[in-house]
C-alpha cells in the first residue's frame, strides 16, 4: 500500500474519532459557550479559497458560563489589537469572530463549519451587557438545537477553534469570510 494511502486512511479513523468523541461530548452537555474557536478552511455553504485543514479540534470545558444559581451576566468587551484594532471579546478575552455569509439574525454555520467554528452561546435568562466600547445591540439567537447565540447587531457571533489563548485572532480572514467582530 502507498504511503500516501496510508495517511490518508490515518487522517481519516482521526476525523471520525474525533467527532465521535466531540457527539459524546457535546450530546450530553446543555447549551454553552464555548471558549476555543476551531480553525480550518471548510466552510458549510461556501467555497473554501483554500483546502481545508485536517486536523481534529480542540476540544475543552467551556469556562464563559458562570456556575451556580440566580440571574446570571455575561459581558461583551473590546481589546485593541495593534494588528486589527479594536476588536470585541467574550469575557474571557476571546476573540469573537463574525461570519459573511450570515444574513441578520441567522447562522449559516452548521455542520464542518459550526464544528470549526463554535457558536458563542448562552442560556436562557442570561443578561447580556457591553462593557466599555460596546455600542452596538447585544442580542440571541435561536439554533436549531435550540441553544441561544450571542449577536452583535443582528451579526451572530463565534469563535475560532484554534484560538487557544486571549491574544490569538488566528481565524481572522479565513475562507475570505471569517473576521474579528468589531464594535
């Protein structure tokens, strides 16, 4: 057997444990948000500029929902990012990203793409506030699996699953259809 079958038929059982292992995850978990942005170039509903990147995501406990009881409240931030300027984060720091293939007030990512990208959710009865910058509409959506995105101006928001600290912006420009949200 060729090699390059070889690591294709390896690059292959790893994508399916993978999602095998990201469905058990995931399939007993209510909705959150999530902290790790994915990044790879498979976009749903769009051609990608540049060949998808096979590799599994990042997968780890969300950490943006606060625990316990009680009204709970999640707050939208800016940064100034010496690159891109100033940019809107989750509370954690995180880059949030918007998605041009959206329409107002609707997700076109599901699928590869929602795997890769990460829909910043919440639940219900969460306030939702901006901190300092922030003069747009925060606002949710309802998903089809009934979890609550996070929206900035009708814009749904998300994260890049390869984005594994507060500083990275790796999904910046991404498929020429990923950008960092901007205030």
């Amino acid at each position: 057997m060729k090699r390059s079958n070889i690591i294709l038929i390896i690059v292959v059982i790893v994508a399916v444990v993978a999602g095998v292992a990201l469905w058990m995850y995931y399939s007993s978990q209510t909705p959150v948000a999530y902290n790790q942005p994915a990044n790879t170039n498979a976009v749903a509903n769009t051609p990608a500029t540049v060949p998808p990147v096979v590799q599994p995501p990042v997968v780890q406990p969300p950490v943006n929902m606060p625990s316990g009881g009680g009204l709970k409240t999640i707050t939208l931030n800016t940064v100034k990012d010496t690159k891109l300027g100033t940019r809107i984060v989750d509370g954690n720091g995180h880059a949030l990203y918007y998605f041009t293939v959206d329409a107002p007030g609707v997700s076109n990512c599901s699928g590869v793409c929602a795997v890769n990208w990460p829909a910043y959710t919440v639940f219900s009865g969460y306030k939702l506030i901006g901190g300092a910058g922030i003069t747009g509409k925060i606002g949710t959506i309802v998903k089809p699996d009934g979890s609550l995105q996070v929206t900035y101006n009708g814009a749904p928001l998300y994260f890049w699953h390869l984005d594994a600290t507060a500083s990275d912006t790796l999904g910046q420009g991404i498929g020429g259809v990923w950008f960092v949200q901007k205030p």
